[in-house]
C-alpha cells in the first residue's frame, strides 16, 4: 500500500478531521483514506459531467426537456426577488 504524507496542513483542518473521525467512529487515518476514497470515487477521478447537463439527468425524469445553459465564461447576475 502506498503512503502519502502531507505537510503544512491548517491546525483547524486537522482538528476538523478528528473531530469528524470520531463522529464516524474512525480514526483520524482512516476517516482521510475514507475521504480520499470518496474523492476519486468509482470513476477513478475522470472529470464530472458539467453542471447543466447533470441537473437535466436529475430532472428528467419530472419532464424537464429543454437544455440547461452552461454558464461558464458569464458574468453573474443579481436575482430579482418578487415581493
């Protein structure tokens, strides 16, 4: 098995990582290969599928038909709130 050490990590992440190892009843070792693990993910950590394109799959199936606009490269805009 393969090692990796990480330096210069914040006291409050690392207080942070225990904190939630014992709430999931780990140690602080594990819950970071338990992270790891869950970062990569099955799909051994190829790119997402961009976000319109995952809100379409999600809601597909209540009859959402139209393409949902990729907004990278825009710039944001304020909401309008209706009273």
């Amino acid at each position: 098995m393969a090692q990796i050490i990480v330096r210069n990590l914040d006291d409050g992440v690392k207080m942070k990582l225990s904190k939630r190892a014992q709430m999931n009843g780990h140690s602080t070792e594990e819950e970071v290969r338990d992270i790891l693990r869950n970062a990569v993910g099955k799909d051994g950590g190829r790119a997402r599928m961009p976000l319109g394109a995952r809100f379409k799959a999600r809601f597909n199936k209540i009859g959402l038909t139209r393409d949902i606009p990729e907004l990278r490269g825009q710039q944001a805009q304020p909401a309008t709130l209706v009273p």
